[in-house]
C-alpha cells in the first residue's frame, strides 16, 4: 500500500510568491525527498485566482509515521533551510494519506 505525507502551505505575503516557490522547489523539497521515508515529491499550485494553498505530495516507504518524524526532527534540529516566504499563519498542515484507489483512463 502506498503512503503519502500531503503538506498544504501558503507563502508569506502574495508579493513573495516566486521566492516561495523558488526556496520549495530548489531548496525544501530536495531536502525533504533526502531524509529516511521518502522517495519522492510533486508539487501543485492553486490554478485558480482564490489563492489556496501549495499542495505538496511526498511519497513514502516504510512506516509514514517515521517519515512524517523525520521532517520534525530535521527541522527541530535546524537541518532544513526554512524560509520566511513560507507563511506560518496558517501553518502548513501535514496529513499522512494511504493510497485507495488508482484509475486511468482506457483506450477505447
């Protein structure tokens, strides 16, 4: 079964948007996707005009609940370079998610 560890986090103030974007995708993903539990990472951006949040989904092996600790730990101990594009009000919210289904679409 495949796991997920879903992050939704906003930048700073709307003028910082690219600096946010630029420091997750260049700096906090890579340094993330390194630590023990994940193997990788995508990214989504709100498509419309109500600014949502980013959306980032980091896959995970082994036990999701180590991984979801790693990036605690990591941060707790100064591991990750954070920066202030991202918001901390809200803050990101980070929620394991398992894999139900998977569909794609049949030629016909």
């Amino acid at each position: 079964m495949k796991n997920y560890l879903l992050v939704e986090s906003h930048p700073s103030h709307p003028d910082r948007l690219d600096e946010f974007n630029r420091w997750y995708d260049e700096v906090h993903i890579p340094e993330v996707v390194a630590l023990d539990g994940f193997v990788g990472a995508i990214r989504l951006a709100p498509a419309d005009a109500d600014g949502g949040p980013s959306v980032t989904l980091y896959e995970l092996e082994g036990d999701p609940q180590t991984a979801k600790d790693n990036v605690h730990a990591a941060a707790a101990a100064k591991q990750l370079n954070m920066s202030d594009s991202l918001s901390y009000g809200p803050i990101p919210k980070m929620r394991i998610m398992q894999l139900q289904s998977e569909h794609t679409k049949t030629a016909s």
